[in-house]
C-alpha cells in the first residue's frame, strides 16, 4: 500500500500548487506542439471543443481525478509533465522523507520519526486511495507487477 503514497503526495502537490492560467497555457502549448485542435483533444477526452477551450484560458479547472488522467493519455505525456515541482516528481527519495522536507524544510528526522509519521499517514492513505478508483487501480496494478516479478 505504501507505493501509492508518492503518487498520493504528488496529486495534492498539483492540486495546492497548480495554477489553473498556467496549467491551461501549458496544455495548449502541447496541444499544438502535437498539431491538435481543441476539437481533436475535446474528442480524445470524451468533452467538447468549449470546455477544451476553458481549460487552456484557466477559466475552468479539470477534474484531477478523472479528466486529468485522460488529458495525459490525449497529450502523450506522463501525469507528472502536468506538475511544476519537477524536484518532487523526479525524486527517488522515500516518499515520507519528501513529506518531512516539503513541511518540515532544514529540520532532520531520525529514521524513527520519520516512520513514526508513516504509520501514522498509512491508514489516511489507505482510506484515500480505496476511495480513489484512479490510485486504487494504479495499487492493484503495482500489486500484479510484484507478482509477476
């Protein structure tokens, strides 16, 4: 369960720092770097042309959960390209010490601290990712990999 937390961290990253201007105007440039019309990213997204258009001017903030995860699949890019904290999304730290560091900046933890904290967030995360169907799908496929591996 613990592997879904740094996509946990990640998502609530995007969604306290994200502007929705900035968002928009990033959306767009891909969109015509990959020479789509808002029409043809409207249908790859199942919406229409006029809620394209309101996502790229900032005038409307995307569904996280459920049209953020198809504007990434329509752009050809992973969710991460969306986000601008490119430090997080790169780090191959242990997810709870990216925790600490981003609330916690300059102070260290011991490694008991530090797990204290995690069994502490784990049933949040839990409860979060069963009520989530994109993270709980994300767990069961990292579940099937382990298996196989």
């Amino acid at each position: 369960m613990f592997n879904s937390l740094k996509y946990v961290i990640i998502r609530y990253h995007l969604l306290k720092t994200m502007n929705e201007r900035d968002f928009g105007l990033k959306v767009k440039a891909r969109r015509e770097e990959l020479n789509l019309s808002q029409q043809d990213l409207a249908i790859l997204m199942g919406l229409d042309q006029g809620k394209v258009s309101l996502i790229e001017r900032g005038a409307r903030k995307i569904d996280s959960v459920i049209e953020l995860p198809m504007l990434a699949k329509a752009l050809k890019c992973p969710l991460s390209w969306f986000y601008q904290d490119e430090e997080l999304i790169n780090s191959s730290d242990d997810p709870m010490q990216i925790i600490m560091n981003q609330y916690f900046p300059g102070i260290k933890f011991s490694e008991f601290e530090v797990r204290r904290m995690q069994h502490f967030l784990e049933p949040i995360i839990q409860n979060y990712a069963k009520a989530d169907s994109v993270i709980s799908q994300k767990v069961s496929e990292g579940e099937s990999k382990k298996d196989v591996a």
